[in-house]
C-alpha cells in the first residue's frame, strides 16, 4: 500500500516536469527558426502565443528579440 502511495505521488510530481522542457523545446525552437528567417516576427510571436498589440513589423521585431534573448545563454547572440 505505501508503494501504490509513493508511486502516486512520484508520478503526480514528474508529469510537470515533462510538460516545462515540452515549451521551453518550442520556445527554443521558434526563436531559433526566427534567427534563420524561416519565421516573421509577427508569425513567431502568434507561434509563441504572446500578448502583443503591436501591428507594426519593426516593433514585433524588437519584442521577439528582447524574448528570445532570454532564452539565448550566450549574451553576445544577437538576433
């Protein structure tokens, strides 16, 4: 019975885990895809579900730079 219990309990603490490196492997992906140009800003920020009100190309731009460099572990990356 403390088995089924611990067990339980173990599986109910791992499934979060699976579901952050899920994202965090999409936003990696999709800042990575607008570095290359295979994404606009504007559709990268839609991919990424971000609030943005902005319909302006060079400010969806800075707004997509200033989130992806978050995730960007090398500080001299720019986008």
């Amino acid at each position: 019975m403390k088995y089924l219990l611990l067990f339980t309990v173990f599986l109910g603490l791992s499934t979060p885990s699976g579901a952050v490196t899920t994202r965090m492997f999409k936003v990696l992906d999709t800042c990575a895809r607008y570095r290359l140009k295979e994404k606009t800003a504007l559709v990268a920020i839609k991919d990424l579900k971000l609030k943005y009100q902005g319909k302006d190309e060079s400010e969806a731009e800075l707004f997509i730079k200033l989130y992806c460099s978050v995730f960007t572990p090398n500080e001299n990356v720019d986008f």
